[in-house]
C-alpha cells in the first residue's frame, strides 16, 4: 500500500512541477509557510559553517530564501525528493548543492538546519522520515517541521494525503525523538479555514479555476490580496496549519520509542 501511495505522489508532483511552479512559488498558504521559516531562519544568522537541508525540496524556492538570510554558498545546500522533476529543477537552480532523489539519503555531514514543509502528510513512513532527521542533525541543530492539522478532507486525499497531525501528539513524537520544540502552534483561522470549506464543497470548481488555469494578472492580484488578508492568523492560535521548530538535544533514543497513533 506505501509502494502503491509513493508512486501516486510520484506522478502527481511529476504533473504539478511540469506546470505548477509559479502556482507553487504564489500560493498564498505556500507564501505564508515560507514566511514562517523564512523567521525561524533569521534566528540562525550568525552561526558559522551552517549546512542546510530541505527534506522534499522541491524546485528549491525554500531553499534559495535560506541561503539568502543565512548567506550560504551552494556547497552547504542540500536536499531531497521523491520527484525526478523537482530534483531536475533544483539541480538547474543549484548546480552547486548536493540533491538526492531518495528518501533516506546517505548524507556525509551532520547537518545544523533542516526543513520538513507539507512532506510528513503524504507517508505513512512519516515517523521513518523524523527518525531520519533526528539522526542527521546534529547536537543542537534545527527541525523546521510544518504539516496540517486534522481532520483530513477529501480534497487533501486527492493531493496525495494520507494522514493529518493533532499538534501535541507531533509534538510529543519529537520529543520522543529526543527534540526540544522551541515553538508549536496552530494557525489559519478564519479564512484558511474557510478556505478548505469552501474547497471541500466546491473541489472541482476551485479545482478548474484555481489549480489548472495558467497564472494571469488576475490571479496574481487575487493571491496577493489573499496573501495580505492571512496575516490575521499570526494573532490567532487556532487553524488548520501546524508550524513546529524543535531543537535536537544531545541523546539518542532512536527506533524503539514509544510513539504515539497519530491517525
């Protein structure tokens, strides 16, 4: 059932960044998730020799951010993905970096910095993938971890979904994993809210106007307006998004711990 849920990922994020990039890189949600760990980064600056890595890279739009604010060269990039596409697209972006289209890739550093942004939600390996990065950071490096919150709709089943997170059983499972979270919440009310609502009840319409239409200017200004009207959410600590940053302490608990359902 994972071989068969992998591969639909696979062709699904194949699909999207053929034609999706520039949805992806505007999107509102997206925008403000970025803008998340685009603050997390900045607590960061300073700190010598950080090697980052984005766990489900993508095109590398994340990535490129944080080389900006923590003024990395390419050699201490790196990242992975399951899509062929995006690891192409983000080879072109960083010739320099170091990408894997894997899922457990064999890293030859500790790595300081790593993000995790919408990945743990399409796996049911997602505790395989935080044990993963609990074993490559090292001591005192940085999870930047964001995933939704249940429930799951129908419409998140179609982007490849198969499970949705209770904000302190993740928080319990990191700390499972011997992280110490620095910040944890929920966030989105009202209007991401309403927008799953409405999506939920109008999912081929959304679809067919939103998701398949080519970007335009009209479009453009519709997510800009959207995209300002979401920052009331950062004064609401409730919501369909979860945004966690957790840091990795010095012990090794590893498989074997006691985790949570999290279903």
């Amino acid at each position: 059932m994972e071989s068969d849920n992998r591969q639909r990922n696979i062709d699904y994020f194949e699909s999207y960044w053929d034609s999706g990039v520039e949805l992806y890189e505007s999107h509102p949600t997206g925008r403000h998730r970025r803008r998340f760990i685009r603050n997390r980064l900045r607590k960061e600056r300073g700190r010598e020799g950080l090697r980052i890595f984005d766990y489900g890279c993508g095109t590398g739009v994340g990535l490129e951010e944080a080389a900006r604010i923590l003024s990395l060269d390419e050699g201490k990039i790196g990242g992975c993905d399951i899509s062929p596409r995006a690891i192409e697209l983000v080879r072109n972006r960083f010739p320099g970096g170091s990408f894997y289209l894997e899922a457990y890739p064999e890293v030859d550093q500790k790595l300081d910095i790593v993000i995790c942004s919408e990945v743990i939600e399409h796996t049911s390996e997602y505790r395989s993938i935080l044990e993963w990065i609990a074993g490559h950071l090292r001591e005192g490096g940085l999870l930047i971890l964001t995933t939704p919150r249940i429930p799951m709709d129908p419409p998140d089943r179609a982007y490849g979904h198969v499970q949705h997170f209770r904000l302190d059983e993740l928080v319990f499972l990191l700390r499972g994993l011997d992280f110490k979270p620095e910040f944890s919440r929920e966030w989105g009310f009202p209007f991401f809210t309403l927008q799953k609502w409405v999506t939920r009840r109008l999912f081929s319409k959304v679809s067919q106007a939103i998701l398949e239409t080519p970007m335009n200017r009209s479009k453009h200004v519709l997510f800009y307006l959207v995209y300002l009207a979401y920052f009331i959410h950062d004064l609401i600590p409730h919501g369909p998004q979860l945004f966690i940053a957790a840091r990795k302490m010095g012990g090794q608990r590893g498989k074997g711990s006691p985790y949570p359902s999290l279903r």
